[in-house]
C-alpha cells in the first residue's frame, strides 16, 4: 500500500526515520526553532540509550513554512519517500487539518500531533498530546468566575483554533453565570491593533480571554494595558515563551498550562537544563506556548508504543498507543486516556509576571481530557 511501513531482516541494523515537521519559516518560525531542538534533542537522549528495539533514531526534518499548501506537499514527501516510520508536527491547526489525511489516511503512518489545540481530532492514526480545551480552558474561566469576573470580551485570530478555543470559553462563562459583552476576530497576519484595543476598552469587560497569535499578540496586549484596561486579561498562549514578545505589560497575564518553568520535580528541572546546555540557539525556548513539552513526550510515547507492540508496524503500533503512560515526563506523568486518542495531563494555573517568568498559582493535578470517545 501506498506509504505502507515495511523492514526486511536485512535492514535490522539501519536507522528509523522520525518525521519531524514544522515552520522553520514563516510567521511561527520562532516556534519551528524550539520545535527542531527539542525533537532532536529527545533523539539524540534516545539513541543514547540504545535507541528503539535495538535500532537508532534519524531525525528527517520538514519545514511547514506557516503554509497547509507547502505543509502538505512536505508531508507527502515524508510519507512516500523518506518512508518514515511516524510523523511529529505541525504548529497551528490549519496545519494539522491539512496534513492529517495525507499522513494517516492515505500514507498510513501514525502521526503525533504535539500541540494544545481546540479539541475534536479522532482521526484514525492520529494521537494528541498537547493540551485539550477542558483540561486549559475550563480551569482558566472557572478561575476568572470565582475571582467574581462576570463579563467577558473575547477576541481571536481568525481561523479554527481561535474561533473553537473561544467557542469553549463562551460556554463555559454562560455555564458559570457570566456573560459575553464583545467578540472579535482578527486577520492571522494582524500588526496593527488599534482598532481592536479601542473595542476591548469601550467594552469595559471584567475579563478579556484573547487567542491572538503572533504576530499580533505583543500589539494587542501593550495596546489594551498602554490603555488603561482595568480587566484581566487571560488566554491560552502564556508563559515564558511568549512574555518576552508581550514585554513588561504581560504582568498579571492568567493561563493554564502543561508546564511551566517553575515546574520544580526533579526530573522536569534536570532535563530542561540539559537541553539548555546543548542547544544553546534555542536556550530559553523549552516553553508550553512553544510546545516543547508535548514534543518531548511524543517521541518517548511513541517509542513506549513500539516496543510494547515489539514491532514498527504501524497497525500494531497504534493499538498499543491507546494504553502508553510515561512515569517520568516534562512537568510530571502522563498516560494517554483509554478511547480518546488524547492524554491525562498535569496542569498548572500561571500568572505571567512583567520580567518574563511566571508564578505558579496553583497545581491543578492531573485532568482527564473530554475528548472522541468521551462526552464533554
């Protein structure tokens, strides 16, 4: 079959190709930059260890260029002539939408989709192992309510993670007793944000919860506290990563994240400085926002996958996918949640200080995601 998987005795000594695929160019270029370290990085600590079944890991590295047009023909290009055994990537969800079949369905090669995202992927041979919007959004809003926060500006990016992020927000602020006083979208490659400060401001919202990507997000946000917003300002693209970009007036920023850096179990602390050491062009980089963490673990997943499964096929493959956990992974444990293609994650309330950093509000634990099989 087209893309099929397939390694003769004779080929028991030779490398197996991970496919690693994500915007070195283009708008999320900056996130391509951590992508490809962590993904080499975790490689490199595998093949170290003695790699997969005996065999080691070769890192085949595909620039999506912030554009489904380009993402699909490097996909392809994977898929059918790299003959890798899984895909990791993609940045936004355009991304994934666009590649999803060509690897999975078509190409029937497993593929890990390494990002929090807006839910509602269970597509055969697709696992997901970023955040789901119960497990960041919900706590997020519900933190927001109990801080008496009652009326809500929400404003996004327009395409589908913004829109399917906020939707989520919608319910769960009507849910809670709250209202949406103002919603808007904005074009992808929006820089000048005046216009939707001057909305945000007039609202005189208690919360504003924004999903403005870059490069729009240092804008919007200097602009609507340069402004004088007395509301708080919450999202799902906050930590360490992204305050850099925002500046002094990401002080007091509210999210929910997988990791943060103040994540203090010893294993997190350990691996991140490592990877600082050995990647210096990306130091600074191994950040939630950046997906790092899902990164990380998507490899060690998959490896966990195979070897439970004793074989590369990706048949076999996938079925031992559903009941992988990690005992050690970047901010604690994970395990994929049995029937839902997605996993139960630590999480952790953040607040996003004006150097940068950020503060640990509060351990939320480990939460389920509602996902494919499960009822939201």
């Amino acid at each position: 079959m087209l893309g099929a998987l397939t390694f003769a005795p004779a080929q028991a000594a030779q490398t197996v190709k991970i496919g690693v695929l994500t915007d070195m160019t283009g708008a999320f270029g900056i996130v391509g930059k951590s992508n490809k370290a962590v993904a080499q990085f975790t490689i490199n600590e595998i093949n170290k260890s003695g790699g997969v079944l005996g065999r080691k890991l070769e890192m085949v590295l595909a620039d999506s260029a912030t554009d489904p047009a380009v993402a699909t023909q490097v996909a392809s290009k994977l898929v059918n002539q790299d003959k890798v055994a899984v895909v990791v990537g993609g940045v936004a969800s355009f991304t994934r939408v666009a590649i999803r079949d060509v690897i999975a369905k078509r190409g029937k090669t497993l593929y890990i989709w390494p990002a929090s995202y807006e839910g509602n992927e269970c597509s055969n041979n697709v696992w997901n192992t970023g955040s789901a919007p119960n497990q960041q959004v919900d706590p997020t809003v519900k933190h927001l309510l109990s801080l008496g926060k009652k009326t809500f500006f929400l404003a996004g990016s327009d395409y589908l993670y913004p829109r399917n992020i906020l939707a989520r927000v919608r319910q769960v602020v009507l849910a809670g007793g709250g209202s949406i006083v103002g919603e808007e979208y904005v074009p992808l490659d929006m820089t000048d944000a005046s216009n939707l400060v001057s909305k945000v401001l007039a609202s005189k919202a208690d919360a504003l919860f924004e999903v403005v990507v870059l490069p729009g997000t240092g804008p919007f946000i200097k602009g609507v506290v340069d402004g004088g917003y007395k509301g708080t300002i919450a999202g799902t693209l906050f930590d360490e990563g992204i305050n850099p970009i925002i500046g002094k007036q990401a002080e007091g920023l509210i999210g929910v994240q997988d990791f943060y850096l103040p994540v203090t179990d010893p294993f997190t602390k350990a691996t991140v400085a490592k990877f600082n050491k050995q990647h210096p062009e990306a130091a600074g980089l191994f950040s939630a926002t950046f997906n790092a963490p899902a990164w990380y673990r998507s490899i060690y997943l998959w490896k966990a996958a195979v070897e439970k499964a004793g074989s590369f096929d990706t048949a076999k493959v996938n079925k031992a996918m559903d009941s992988i956990s990690l005992k050690q992974s970047i901010g604690g444990p994970v395990s994929f949640a049995p029937g839902t293609k997605h996993l139960n994650l630590p999480m952790y309330l953040g607040k996003s200080n004006a150097d940068g950093s950020n503060t640990i509000v509060k351990k939320l634990g480990t939460i389920a995601p509602y996902e494919c099989a499960k009822k939201q």
